[in-house]
C-alpha cells in the first residue's frame, strides 16, 4: 500500500497533472508506451486516497478481461482496496440488468427494458450459440443458407442492433427483398431470444443503456453511485458504448477518458476514433492532456511511428520521444526476390542473431494466411514458436476440411475425413463422390489442380461472404493452401508433408514442443504487447495496406495506424521485409514495397537485398535485365515493370509513391 505522494512521485510531469486533474471531463491523449495504464490506476489510487471517492464509488472500464483485471490488481495492491466496479463495458452490462432484474424480483415486479421482459436467471448467449440460433431460424422458415449465409446474418443483426434499431424500425428504412428479409429475421431472433431468456452480447450494452434511459431510478441510482468513471482505450468504443458512457458521467460529467487516435484499429467491428472528437463537443468543459514521452521504444523506432502516422489527416496526431540513452539500431528493411524466402531469411536471422532471446521475438503480418511460410520455416530451423490469437495454418477450419477432400480422394477408408466432409453437406459429398469417378489421375496426382477441382465441384467457398471480415480471412487462407500446393508435384508427398508440419516435424527433423519460442501473431493481436524485436512481413503494397482497403481514404488511414501499431511494439530491434513476387490466386504476383515505408525517412533505415538463385549465382546483372522485359502481353492488362533505380528513389524519399506507381 502506498501513499498518495508515493504514487505522484513515480510519474512524469504530464502524467502528473492527468492524475492532479481537478474537476469535470477529462481526455488523456496517451500515446504507445507513454505509461497510460499507470496513470489510470494512479488517478484511481488518487481519488480513493485523497478521499475523494469510495473505492465502490469508483468505475474503471477498458476493453478486454486481461487489461480490467491488470488495473484492478495494480489500484488494491497501491490502496489496499478493490474495486467493485472494474472491468469491461459487457460486464458492466451484464452486472446492472443481473443486479436491476433480481431487484425488481424482490419488489414482485418483472424488469420490463423497451417492452421486453427480463428474468434474472438469463443466459448469454455466445457467438456460437448465437449461429445455432439463426441456423434453426433459417432451417424453420425455409430460407435459403446460401444466399443468406449465418454469419453475414449474426453480423447485419448486430450492426443493426448497435444503431439501436428495432426490427420494425429497421423495416421501415429498406426497399429491397434481401433487406425485408433481414428484418425479419432480426425480430425472429429477437423473439427466441425472449422466449428462451437469453442476451446477446450487443443486448448487454443496449438493454443497459436502454434501462438507463427509461428508468428514471435506476438512472439516478447509477448516476449517484459512481462519482467518477474512468476509461481506457476509449478510441476502441462504439456508439452504444459511448452513449453509456456520457449518460453513466452525468450529472457531474467526472468522465476520464484514455485514448489515442493513431492506436484505432477496430472500425471493422464498430469501433469509431470520433468517438474522442465527439467528447469535445458533449462536454464543453473538457481539459486535454498529452502523454508522449514513450518509456519502451528507442528514439529511432519512434521516428519512424512519427513520420509514418503525419501522413494522416483525419485525425490528431501526437509525437512521441524518449530519453532513453541506449544505442538506437537502424530499422532494417529486407527486401526478397520472393515470399517463400522471405520466411527463410527472417527466420535464418533469428536463429543467427536472437536464439538466446526467442522469448522477446514477435513477427507481425497482416494476414493470417502469412503465418504458413513462417511456421514451416521454423519448424524447419528447429525453433519453437506460438501462434498468438489465432489457430496453426493447417489447424484451421477451412484448411481441415479441403484437406479432408483430398485425403479421401486416396483413401475412401479415412474414417475421420470421411465424417468431416459427410458433415459439410449431403449434396456436396455426392456432388465430390460423382466427381471423384471421372477425375483424371494426372489431375489428382496433382494438389493445386485437385483442390481447385475439389473447391469448384464442392461449391467450398459459397460457405463465405465477401463482405464478411472474418471470411475474407478464411478465404485468403484457401488462397494461400492453394499457393502451397502449387509447389508439389504430387498429392500424397503434399498430404505426408501437411501431416509432418502438422505434428512439428519434417523429414529427419523434430521440433520440439514448447510453450515458449518466437511468436507470431496479426498485427491485429499484437496491440497492448511489446517485444524487445519485432519482424513485421509482407510489407506490400495489397498486403499492408490491403487492397481492399486502397481506394478509401478512411481505411488507408485505419491501415496506416496499424502499421503505426505494429511499429510501437517495438522496444529495441524492428526489421521490416517485403517480397517482390508472391504467389498469390493461382499465380506469380509482382508487389510493390509498401507506401508505409516510402514514408520514414532514408536515414533511420538499413537496406539488405536478397535475391532468388540466379541473383544468388551472381548473375544480378541478368536478374535485373530480365526484370526489366517484362513487357505487357494484352492491351487490356499492365504488367508492372519494377526499376530498380526508381525503387532507390523511393526509398531513399526522392519521389513520391504516387509518381512512382504511375511512372
């Protein structure tokens, strides 16, 4: 337990006077590594020591159960008291309609939230349990499950539900089928969930906040209950989340947000960095503070975040320093003739430089399908590593089941591959099983031309939508199964080599288990880490940023900020690598080096060219001039002509991407 003077005296001068804030709305623009979370617990211990509130009068929110709890344990073990209220925006949801629900109970009243009726034995519902849900809806009402695929469903329902639209309200507003469709199956779902008293997870935060709104006393209680509310992470939230927060601070409006705009990287699931613009405007007495002296990454790493989040223009920018004296190594940037030795090398340069720390290794991609390459690689170079926040590439779902297709083409006796692909539908098996009668065995024989045959006849990839986050990715992992594929001549050496990746081993090697090693991870998953070395990969243009994301200037700048994320996991060592051809849908596609790095400056950079065989042999030379001949083969389509004089430039910041894609 500490005293007031004690906590005070550990932070900086700005963190200071975000912990001394006086009275009334608060926003603390806290960039990567600049100590954010000490100065929320610190502003909590402060106003519990300095009897300013009670610890129950206290709310503390943020966005995942690793972070609440870190707080929780940081604010008893400092005051020696714990927080009632601290967590995430869901269990705070959760804890008020549980707790108003057995209230009423008590009062022989039902809980009534815009005409639904809660009990207080309810169930949540998880995504899982939500898609079994719509699943039976559909099957009932004879709705066709490839047009109206259940996730894109479950996600069209919660998004509507998070513009807090009823499902007559969101009727009113669509002038198409699909539309009408959806609408109906909205209040369908809204239905079995009253009768089997059941919430969603979007219904904790709404029904809350719709309780909050209509009940005048259960508003005032909340209202009166906590005296001052903090918030972590608050670009992370959404309008529902928003709006519990401003009506949760009234009266007193003793609201402390937490945030960075070049940190918002959730737009895909409703995330809004406005959401901190908008502060400014509810609370007029707002006090802005900055943090950015950063305490984890060496000055040069933070250059480069710089210079790299200044090319936004939507949003407030902040430029972090650090005192830190320790030596600051360039940022290296590796540039690869292609993507299979792009794996190669980093993982090459691990084992040679960093085997005795492959604890503080982080490689980031921006893709899940990239971690394929990588963990061959690794298990080829014996090191052990983790995915983190994902599942192994031929773990996944997607990957099992075409891979189960293939293996029973040669063993109609695979019992487990046979009940895989039985349970992904009737009329696709016997659409497999007619095909399989007539393939060719030079077809089979070959495990590019077979899972593309498979995919075509199974109808696999109907399963997804493309306007589905979530199935995107699986379809970028297919993509990248069908890459690998590619590189085998034939299907059972293929299959002997899934199966020996798949248990850690390739021919006369064994990796060891073990659950330490290099990680590997989205760039997604890696916010909130750091590492002392951090690889981030395919560092192409159409990989980081994406392609889907090139022509909007909004998502160019959400892909930019992740960009700036992965940066800022940094502490001692980033190295940066691109590949300039990967074999992508079916073919060899030549990339561009990402614009991101076209904007750090020259000199925070280092260099290395690595090239295929021939390059290798020597004959750069000839690799460059043939490079160079590439010449268009149709009038419809540009083949892209990389000039290596013009790639200096680029780098070296003499020309703008823009002229240099056009040139």
């Amino acid at each position: 337990m500490f005293e007031s003077q004690e906590i005070l005296d550990q932070l900086n001068s700005e963190q200071r006077q975000a912990v001394l804030h006086n009275t009334g709305p608060a926003l603390v623009l806290a960039g990567a590594g600049s100590g954010k979370t000490r100065v929320l617990t610190s502003r909590a211990v402060y106003l519990i020591k300095e009897g300013l509130a009670k610890a129950n009068e206290v709310l503390l929110l943020t966005f995942t159960n690793k972070a609440a709890n870190e707080m929780k344990r940081r604010v008893l073990e400092y005051s020696g008291q714990e927080l009632s209220y601290s967590g995430t925006f869901h269990s705070l949801g959760a804890k008020i309609l549980r707790l108003e629900s057995k209230r009423a109970l008590q009062n022989n009243q039902a809980l009534q939230i815009n005409q639904r009726v809660l009990s207080h034995q309810f169930t949540i519902y998880d995504d899982q349990d939500q898609l079994h849900l719509l699943k039976n809806i559909l099957k009932e009402k004879n709705i066709d499950q490839e047009k109206y695929k259940i996730a894109l469903v479950q996600a069209l329902i919660s998004k509507i539900k998070n513009q807090l639209l009823s499902p007559s309200e969101y009727l009113d507003g669509v002038n198409n089928d699909f539309g009408e469709t959806i609408a109906k199956l909205y209040q369908s779902y809204e239905r079995r969930l009253q009768q089997e008293n059941a919430l969603d997870f979007d219904d904790l935060l709404i029904l809350a906040y719709r309780l909050l709104m209509e009940n005048e006393a259960v508003r005032h209680h909340y209202q009166t209950q906590f005296k001052y509310i903090l918030i972590d992470e608050f670009q992370d939230s959404n309008k529902v989340q928003y709006l519990l927060s401003k009506i949760l601070a009234q009266p007193q409006n003793e609201l402390f947000a937490v945030g960075d705009f070049s940190q918002s990287i959730y737009a895909w699931r409703g995330a809004d960095y406005r959401n901190l613009q908008q502060l400014k405007s509810d609370f007029s007495q707002l006090k802005e503070y900055h943090l950015e002296q950063n305490y984890r990454s060496t000055q040069n790493i933070l250059d480069a975040a710089t210079q790299l989040i200044q090319q936004n223009q939507l949003h407030p920018i902040l430029k972090l320093w650090t005192d830190n004296s320790k030596q600051a190594h360039k940022i290296q940037v590796h540039e690869l003739s292609n993507g299979e030795l792009e794996a190669e090398t980093i993982v090459k340069l691990i084992r040679q430089e960093f085997v005795d720390s492959l604890d503080q290794i982080a490689v980031l991609y921006r893709t899940n399908a990239q971690s394929r390459a990588l963990e061959e690689a690794l298990i080829r170079q014996q090191l052990p590593y983790q995915i983190i926040g994902g599942t192994k590439f031929y773990q996944r779902k997607e990957i099992k089941d075409l891979l189960a297709y293939l293996r029973l083409s040669f063993n109609k006796d695979d019992s487990p591959s046979l009940n895989r692909v039985i349970k992904l539908g009737k009329r696709r098996f016997m659409r497999f099983q007619e095909w399989l009668l007539k393939a060719e065995q030079n077809i089979l024989n070959n495990p590019g031309l077979a899972l593309q045959e498979i995919i075509k006849i199974s109808e696999y990839n109907n399963k997804f939508d493309k306007n589905n986050p979530d199935d995107l990715n699986r379809l970028d992992n297919i993509d990248e199964l069908l890459n690998v594929a590619s590189l085998f001549e034939d299907s059972q050496i293929f299959l002997e080599n899934v199966a020996l990746v798949q248990d850690g081993y390739l021919p006369d090697k064994q990796n060891q288990q073990h659950y330490q090693g290099v990680k590997l991870m989205s760039l997604h998953s890696a916010k909130g880490l750091e590492f002392d070395t951090v690889f981030m990969v395919g560092m192409e243009e159409g990989l980081l940023p994406h392609n889907r994301s090139m022509l909007n200037e909004e998502e160019l700048e959400e892909e930019r900020r992740l960009c700036y994320v992965g940066i800022t996991r940094a502490k001692k060592q980033l190295i940066f690598s691109y590949a300039r051809n990967r074999y992508q849908f079916g073919g060899t596609q030549q990339n561009l080096p990402s614009r991101f790095l076209g904007e750090i400056h020259t000199s925070l950079l280092s260099i290395h060219h690595h090239f295929d065989e021939d390059t290798q042999a020597g004959n750069y030379y000839a690799y460059k001039k043939r490079r160079q001949k590439l010449k268009t083969t149709n009038n419809t389509k540009r083949r892209l002509i990389i000039d290596e004089e013009q790639l200096d430039a680029l780098l070296n910041d003499e020309i703008d991407i823009k002229d240099f894609i056009n040139d």
